[in-house]
C-alpha cells in the first residue's frame, strides 16, 4: 500500500512559513535542509516542522496546501500550536 500524501509547513531559520506537500515529510525536510528541497527554503536552512496532516491522495493535499497557503502567519502558527495541543 503506498503512503497517503501530507501537507506540511516548516519555520525556516528566518521565522518564515513554508508549506508544502510531500507523501514523505521526513524526507522532504532532510531535502530541504540540504538546500534541495526548493528555491524558496533553500537560503533559509535550517528548517523546522511545526505541522502535518494527512491528506491521503495528492489532490486533496494540493488543495490543502493552497487552503493553508492562503491563512495569515498567525492563522498558520495557531494551527500548528492547536495541533501540537492536541497530539501532545
């Protein structure tokens, strides 16, 4: 069975958010600390997950990535913190 697709979003060394979709998110972290992962992460390492979800098809997590893109930074930052809430 192939792994379902999530959307994450990573603090960068700069305070900024980026958020991305990855079926691998440790992968996907590991590539963007080493200046692989994408233009955007690549001058702000090291970067940092603050929240995943599982989106299972690639569809969905795009379209959860667009949703998430269009949050404010303190939208996002309360997201991550009400999902580290709740899983902790």
């Amino acid at each position: 069975m192939r792994r379902p697709w999530k959307v994450y979003v990573v603090r960068c060394s700069t305070g900024e958010l980026y958020t991305g979709c990855s079926m691998n998110v440790d992968r996907r972290i590991r590539q963007h600390n080493r200046g692989v992962g994408s233009k955007f992460t690549r001058s702000r390492r090291p970067v940092t997950l603050v929240y995943q979800e599982t989106c299972g098809t690639r569809s969905a997590a795009l379209k959860r990535e667009y949703q998430i893109k269009q949050l404010s930074r303190s939208q996002k930052l309360l997201l991550a913190q009400t999902a580290t809430a709740t899983t902790a």
